[in-house]
C-alpha cells in the first residue's frame, strides 16, 4: 500500500496526453460562457456533459427579463411554481418539480444559504432581489450527493460578476406602479492581482394589502449591498473573499385583518477560501468557511406594552474542502469534505397583555460529510457519472446516498440524458426544538429518476426537448395542530401532562411526484427569438388516511411560459410573455380551490447610446385577479420604466 501511495504523485504528473487541467471546483465561477453549467458538478462543466435537467440565465437573459426580484424570474423557467403572502417582501415560497419549498437549495456565490431558525430551515425568497447577479441556474430534480442534505427539489444557484478590465461599472435606476423605487449600482475592477467589484441595491415600494380583503397598503424596502475580491498569491494559488449584507422591512397584516404589524430581516452572507493547483492545474484544491447569519423580528406598534412579538436567530458556519481531478483524457473526479455547525433560537409573544416574550428555544446541530463524483467520456459525446455521499449528523447518525447518470450528444444534434439520484434531509432545528418541537422525528428520505431528450437543427437555432421524472419521498414532516381538550399526548408541552400548545411536527407524509417538462426555443431570421415551456408536474399526498391521492397543496398541475422578442437592428427590441399557471388546492384536504390564471407582460429597450438604453414594461397587462395562497393579494396591473447603464 505504501508503494502504491508513493507512487500517486507519478501518475497525477503524466504527460498531458493522459491527463488534462481540471476545471477549478467553485460554484461563484464566472468566467463560463452560455454552453457552460457550474452547479450541476460544483465546479464548470460544459451543458452537454450534465446528466440532470438545468435551466441558465444568463446577464443578457436576466437583463431582458426585467424582473426585480428573482423569484419572479425563476418562475418563468420549467417546473417551477411560487406562493407569496401578499406582495413583494412577504413571505415567497418557491417549489421545484413540486417538492416542499424547503427542499430546494440555495446557493450565493458558492455559499449554501439557508435560516436554521425558519420552520422548515429553508430560504425565504422575499428578499432576493435580482441585484447584481450575472448568472443564475436552476437545477431539477434530487441533487443530494454533492449539494447535501436539504436538495431534494433541486438547487438555485447564483453568481455575481468578477470584472475583467481595469475599471468596469453598471447602473439600473427603474420606478413606477406604487410608489416602487429601484436604485443599484456597482463598480469593479482589476489592479495587479487583485480583482474585485462592489455592489449596491435600494428597493422600496408602498406595496398592496397583505390580506385580499384589505384596505391599507403593506410596504416593502430592502437595502442590500454586496462585494468579492479574488487575490493571485502566485501561480496557481488565490486568496478569495465574498459577502452580501441585506437589510429589509415589509409590513403585513393579521389573522383578522389590517394591522400596523411589520417584521424586519437582516441577512448576512460571508465566505473567505484559499485556492491551490497542483500538478499543472490537473488537480485544483479550495479550501473554504462560510458564515451565514439570518435575524428576524416581528412587531406590532399596537401592543403598547410589548410591540416585539417574535424574535429568530439562525445561524450556519460551514468549513469545507473541494477537489477536482483530471484523472486522464476523459475522466475527471470531484470530491470534497464539509462540516456544518447550525444553530437557532425563537421566542413568541403570549396573546394576552403584556405579551411578554417567551423563554427562546435553542438548539444545535453538526453535520460531517464526504463526498464523490467520477465523469467518464468514453467516447466523444458521451459522458457517464457516478457518486456516492456520507453524511454523519450529530442527531440521526449516518446516511449514506448514491447518484449516476448519463448524457450522450448524437452527431444528429440529438441529447439523450438520464439519471437516478436520493435524497436526505434531517428534521430542522425548529422542527425538533421550537415550542412545536418534536425530538422523536426521523429524517426526510426521496429517490428520483429522469430521462430526457433534446432535438436541435440548423445549426441550435432550434431547438424541441422533454423530459419525464419521477421522486418518491417517504417520512415528510408535516404540522399538526391540536384541538383544545384532546387526549394527544404530542399535544402538551414536553415534560407537561396540563400544559397544552397549538400543534406539533410529525413523520406521516409520504408523496409521489411525476411529471413532464417540455420545452422549445428558436431564432427566427435575425430579429425574432421565440421560447417556451410547459410543465405537468403531479404532486400527490401518499399519507394513509383520508387525504390519501390528494393533491399537495398550492401547486398547480399545468403551467406554461411563451415569450417572443423581436430585436430591431441599433434600435433596441420589443417582447410579450404569457404565463399559465392551472388551478391548485390551497389546503390538504383539497376543500380551498384555487383557480388557474393567465399573466401576461410586455417589455421594451431602446439604446440612448453605446452603454446606456432606456427599458420600460407592464406586468400583468390585463390586471387579472388571482390567488396563489387562500385570502393573500396579488399585485395587479403594474407599469415600470429605467435606465440600465453598462460600462
């Protein structure tokens, strides 16, 4: 064993005929071109060789779009349903292929981000706004093996740009519909070895009602800035710094109403890595810790004697090391090592005078985990890969999960892809700790397949793909409530026998989804470009019982996206978008319909020079009423113009 340890160094420093450089492991990679995904291997990794179903948003594709906050860009991709407690900064839940909300990582500038504090220990996209972001991709589908517990759904990952000339800047100021004010700026630039950019957003909006049958206006403001650095120590080797601090307000009612109630988040992102290459980059080392710390705090100016009335505390550290190998011609691994420290604290008001905060909840998890992935190219346009994941939590032991898949690019302009995954996610902190704490619950299980095919002709100015999919999930935590005088023991606060609280979590659910994602593209002569997708998504309650084949609340079966922009030569360019969204359930028992609607946007640019065009557009043009949460508003008609500046 010796010999053959003494004799890797050899192997990794063969000729270059066997081994070739390996793609540098970081997910903030930004110098990717279109034809480039990063989240699907950690690392770059050209679109044909990915197994899994992917969606990239480029800056010219998020520019286009015009969408303030990325919620609403991402729904226009396939497989993707929103619910949203009112409007803009309230409460915004995101599902992919119709898993739970909390299911879906993700990911800023390589940074894992997610509230150890919020029930389902999940993001809440209400404060994420577009910003600065360059890149943005959408990975379906089961992602566990290399994104680790919590990716069930699939993985949303962001990247921020790195400039690449001495001094680079860009600008967008917009406004219109209620009073809403969008400012962001930012400035970059390389000296040396040094390359950095800085960015900076103010939003603000006096918003609409909460609550569908309300009066006043619930606003909304977000001030967020953000900034990375990349230093080349010497060759091969880079010091790498990157954060993101937001800071938002949004106001929202009551169980009964209008009220003054509003709540204040702040969010803090940090990460600080080291970057080595070895053996003529063939093997690429990142050494890195994260910081992610999320505080929130609700208040009711009408409680005189106490006005906080809830108060979290979340926090991860992350430390972590990546590799990626070239381990010859056609044959490259990525593997790493992570270990997460969360931990939470919650307090809530009583609902009698004084109000008084409760004794905060805390807890504290550890997860230890190891992780691989080997592509092989055996043959031009084929790749094949494998994985394997070892998660060791301080709570539930040890798990560990498998992964493979293929993609086979035809000469035919054909993609043939197919892949298996699992799934794993620990109950959260607040799930087994909070005043509905239940210490007795087990970890959240899936498995899920898909197989899919893309046609492309002339050239990829066309383009006809599918994919069909399946997840199981088995052991799903779900909240029960309690009614007054029940004999449920789970019903009485833990170590009490006369104590009782409002509800409990508990392993019952199990769910099935299934579905086909369809999608089509084309570039009509020079000016036209023509898009689409539709999803059929089938989410099921599996739970023995009376909800048994129901439907899983608050996703619609059908949604469509088709937009068409023609671009006019010098002059800028004009574009409609329609979205389809099919009826839903706003409950399990499937008693609250909600209806299906249709939303449609128009969009426009115009060049006022070499670096600045001025844009305008109307977001649901014909003011269609809708709900995608029972007696929560939906913003109406809604009219913005600005100007975006790049230079």
């Amino acid at each position: 064993m010796f010999h053959r340890l003494a004799a890797l160094p050899l192997l990794l420093c063969s000729t270059a005929a066997l081994a070739q450089e390996a793609p540098r492991p970081d997910a903030a990679a930004t110098d990717t071109g279109a034809d480039i995904v990063v989240a699907a291997n950690r690392a770059p990794v050209d679109a044909d060789r990915v197994t899994a179903a992917v969606t990239v948003l480029d800056k010219t594709a998020i520019d286009r779009a015009q969408d303030l906050s990325v919620a609403d860009l991402l729904l226009r991709t396939p497989g993707v349903s929103l619910s949203r407690n009112g409007g803009y900064g309230t409460s915004t839940s995101l599902r992919i292929r119709g898993a739970e909300s909390d299911q879906t990582v993700v990911v800023i500038d390589g940074v894992k981000i997610n509230d150890p504090s919020s029930p389902g220990g999940g993001y809440n996209f209400a404060n994420l706004l577009i910003g600065d972001a360059s890149r943005i991709e959408v990975l379906r589908g089961p992602q566990s093996i290399l994104w680790g517990s919590q990716a069930i759904g699939g993985v949303v990952n962001i990247v921020t740009p790195l400039p690449t000339a001495a001094l680079e800047g860009s600008i967008d100021l917009e406004g219109g519909s209620r009073e809403t004010v969008s400012a962001r700026a930012a400035l970059g630039g390389t000296t040396g070895p040094l390359a950095w950019r800085v960015g900076a957003q103010s939003f603000t909006t006096d918003g609409i009602s909460a609550l569908k049958a309300g009066t006043e206006r619930d606003g909304y403001t977000n001030q967020n800035v953000q900034a990375r650095a990349v230093l080349t120590i010497a060759p091969g080797i880079s010091a790498d710094l990157r954060g993101s601090y937001a800071n938002g307000r949004n106001d929202f009612d009551g169980f009964s109403g209008d009220t003054p109630e509003y709540g204040l988040t702040r969010e803090f992102v940090g990460y600080a890595g080291l970057n080595i290459d070895l053996f003529d980059a063939r093997l690429r080392n990142r050494f890195g810790y994260g910081y992610t710390d999320t505080d929130r705090d609700n208040y009711n100016p009408d409680q005189v004697e106490q006005t906080q009335t809830f108060a979290a505390l979340g926090r991860n550290h992350r430390l972590e090391y990546q590799g990626t190998l070239a381990v010859t011609k056609g044959v490259d691994a990525v593997f790493g090592v992570e270990n997460e420290v969360s931990r939470f604290s919650t307090a809530s008001s009583d609902f009698v005078p004084p109000y008084a905060l409760g004794t905060p909840a805390r807890g504290r998890a550890e997860l230890t985990s190891f992780y691989g992935q080997l592509n092989v190219s055996p043959f031009d346009g084929l790749t094949i890969n494998g994985g394997v994941r070892h998660d060791d939590h301080s709570r539930f032991g040890a798990q560990t999960l498998f992964a493979g898949g293929a993609n086979w690019l035809l000469p035919t302009g054909t993609v043939l892809r197919a892949s298996y995954s699992e799934g794993f996610k620990a109950p959260t902190l607040y799930q087994l700790f909070s005043e509905y704490g239940n210490q007795a619950l087990n970890p959240e299980r899936a498995k899920g397949w898909e197989a899919g095919a893309e046609q492309r002709f002339m050239d990829g100015r066309f383009a006809l793909g599918g994919t069909y999919f399946e997840r199981r999930s088995r052991d799903q935590i779900v909240y029960t409530g309690c009614n007054p005088g029940t004999a449920d023991p789970l019903c009485f606060v833990p170590g009490s026998t006369t104590e009782q609280r409002f509800g409990y979590y508990q392993n019952v659910a199990r769910a099935f989804a299934r579905g086909v994602e369809a999608v089509a593209r084309a570039q009509v002569g020079e000016h036209l470009s023509l898009d689409g997708n539709y999803s059929w998504v089938l989410s099921e309650d599996r739970s023995p019982g009376r909800t048994f084949g129901n439907w899983l609340p608050r996703r619609p079966r059908d949604t469509a996206n088709v937009s068409a922009t023609y671009t006019f030569a010098e002059a800028g360019s004009l574009g409609v978008a329609a979205r389809f969204a099919g009826k839903s359930f706003d409950n399990a028992s499937n008693a609250t319909r909600l209806d299906g609607y249709t939303l449609v946007d128009l969009r426009g640019e115009l060049p006022l020079s070499g670096t600045v065009r001025l844009f305008a557009r109307v977001e649901n043009l014909f003011d269609e009423r809708y709900e995608t949460i029972a007696r929560y508003g939906t913003l109406g008609r809604s009219v913005y113009a600005g100007l975006r500046g790049r230079f």
